[in-house]
C-alpha cells in the first residue's frame, strides 16, 4: 500500500544543514499495525509527516497506492491526504467550540459532502469508537481518553487507507491509554484498518504486530508477531 525508498530529510537551520532521515525504507501493507520507536529527536515525527503528506522528503522515493507522492504538487497532495490518511495526535487536536459530532465531521465538511450525509457518517464513526452517546459533548466536557476516542472517530470518518498516531497515548494515565490500544487493534482485526503509531512506550508498541525503531536516520525493524 505504501513504500518509501531511500527517504533522507535534511533540515537548514542557521549555517548547518542536519540530516534526520539517512535513507529511511518501509514497506506497509493493508492491514498492518506497525509501531516507531526512537529516542526523542531521532526523526519519528519527521517521517509521520513526510508519510502523511505534511512534509516532502530532500530525496527518496514515496509510492502510496501506486502512485509515486513526491513529484506531485501540493494541490494534488493536499487532496490526496484529504482522501487517503487519517491523523491522531498525542494533544487530541480538536476543535474546542464544535461538539464532537461537528468535529468528526470536519474531513467531510473540506470533501463538500451534504450536511445530512456528513451527520449520519459522523454519527457512525463516533459510535464505532464507543462514542456514541457523547455527540453533543464539546471537547472540554470529555475525558482526555473520550477526545482521542473522538480524535479516532474524526481519523477514520473519510474511510482512509492509513491511518498515522503520533504518540496517541502520549497524554493519557496507564489504562486510558491501554483502551486506546484496545481499540486500534479491534479496528485493526475487524475492519483491516492500518495504522502506524509512534510510541515512547514499549509496552503499547509491544501490542502493534509489526514494531520497527528509528536510530541514526534509519528504520529497523524490531520483530514481528
Ligand atoms: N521544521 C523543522 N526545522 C528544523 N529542524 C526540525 C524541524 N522539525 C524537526 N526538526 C529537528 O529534527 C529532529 C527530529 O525531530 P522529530 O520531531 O522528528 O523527532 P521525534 O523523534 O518525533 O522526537 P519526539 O520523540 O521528541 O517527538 C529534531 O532534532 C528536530 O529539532
Ligand atoms: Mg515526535
């Protein structure tokens, strides 16, 4: 479903150009759980957003669904991420006026999809995550672990081939984030939905089926289970 080849990313700041990524390769699959691991500042983030289309890499080859990313321009990659991946984020990201059925329906609201349609498929994809009786319940009035069961909700709505977590857990206690996992990996068995997760925990990337670790600028994989 996604490959990167030979992925560098070098960053310019002041006088001296630092190297993040030094020839990162990843093949993904449909239906692949896989984990990041890596120290803070190894370049975990840096490769999210280059394979969610938020950042382009110096060099290397990207083919998402056969389609080769890194000569396209931003229009064309605007629009595909729009269609193709869904983000969580460790702070959750949602929008602290709308409730959370407005907030799901964000990515559908930017397709131009009719209002009726956006409320029947917003509902659908809060009540897959659990949340379905939170419509109504604006970000403030929700758990930490209620806003990223919306922020999931919010990822899956656009149906999307892939979706990427930076640090999902990152800002929640122990179990809440156990639940999170709990809830990736159903998704993940019964619906085959794929998804990468970048974790400073080893014991949520324990849970991911495939676990891989960045060190000096390149990806390994870790195993496989
Ligand atoms: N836009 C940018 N401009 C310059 N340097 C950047 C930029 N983004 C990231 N970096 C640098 O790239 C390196 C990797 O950053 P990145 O955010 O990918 O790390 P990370 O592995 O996600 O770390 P953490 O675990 O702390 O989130 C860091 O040294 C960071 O300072
Ligand atoms: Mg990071």
């Amino acid at each position: 479903m996604l490959r990167l080849t030979d992925i560098n990313k070098t960053y310019v700041v002041g006088p001296t150009p630092v190297q993040i990524l030094r020839g990162v390769d990843l093949e993904v699959n449909q239906g692949d759980l896989v984990s990041i691991m890596g120290a803070s500042g190894s370049g975990k983030s840096t490769l999210m957003n280059i394979i969610g289309l938020l950042d382009t890499p110096s060099s290397g080859s990207y083919v998402l669904e056969e389609r080769e990313i890194s000569t396209l321009s931003d229009d064309r990659r605007s629009a595909i991420r729009n269609a193709s991946i869904g983000f969580v984020f460790q702070s959750f990201h949602l929008l602290p006026r709308l409730t959370a059925l407005e907030n799901v329906g964000i990515p559908l609201v930017y397709r131009g999809m009719e209002d009726a349609q956006i409320k029947d498929q917003a509902g659908a994809a809060l009540d897959r995550v659990g949340m379905g009786s939170h419509l109504d319940h604006k970000p403030g009035e929700m758990s930490g672990g209620q806003q990223q069961r919306v922020a999931i909700a919010r990822a899956l709505v656009g149906r999307p081939v892939i979706v990427l977590a930076d640090e999902p857990t990152g800002a929640l206690d122990q179990d809440t984030g156990n639940g999170i996992m709990d809830l990736f990996v159903r998704l993940n068995q019964d619906q085959g939905t794929t998804f990468i997760v970048i974790t400073h925990d080893a014991k949520i990337a324990q849970r991911c089926g495939r676990r891989t670790r960045i060190e000096n600028g390149l990806l390994h994989e870790e195993g496989a289970s």
